[in-house]
C-alpha cells in the first residue's frame, strides 16, 4: 500500500524539481544575462503523470495544473508558436 505512494510521491517530487530548475534558468538567462538551456516539458509532465495516477479524485481533477505553472511548459510551448509566427515556419532566420 505504501509502495504506490511512494512511487506519486517521488515522480511528483522530481517533476517539481524540473519545475523549479526552468524558473531557475529563466532567472539566470533574464537577470544575469547568462546562457541555459530549459527542460522543455518534463516537469510539467512528471507532475501531471503523478496526479493522474493518484486514487484521489479531487487531485486528479487538478491534474491540468503544473503544465501551466511549470514554465517549461505553457512558456516554451507559447515562446514555440511565436517563432514559428514571426519567422514564418523556421524559414527565415531570426533576427540577432
């Protein structure tokens, strides 16, 4: 009974330390003006997958929410759609 617990437990925890790690590099990259690279998605998805799996109803009802909390997720993902937008499918390259 533990064991599957457990198992949520750390996969949200792990998740939320993804999470934290991309607003850590959105830290870096816009006040120290420094170069990292994000983990696109896998926190979101860590947290997501661990609440969906939860045998209580009401936490799986908020499953939605780490994708839009995590900045890996609703940032890069809405960052995506605006280059390929302004750069019209990848084919011209951004401006420097």
């Amino acid at each position: 009974m533990i064991l599957p617990w457990l198992f949520l437990v750390l996969m949200f925890l792990l998740g939320a330390h993804f999470s934290v790690m991309n607003y850590r590099v959105l830290y870096r990259v816009y006040v120290r003006k420094e170069h990292h690279s994000p983990f696109p998605l896998i926190g979101g998805f860590l947290c997501l997958a661990a609440m969906l799996m939860c045998p209580i109803a009401r936490i799986r009802a908020w499953a939605w929410v780490p994708l839009i909390v995590d900045p890996g997720g609703a940032f890069l993902v809405g960052l995506f759609i605006h280059t390929a937008i302004v750069t019209k499918g990848f084919k011209a390259t951004p401006p420097k």
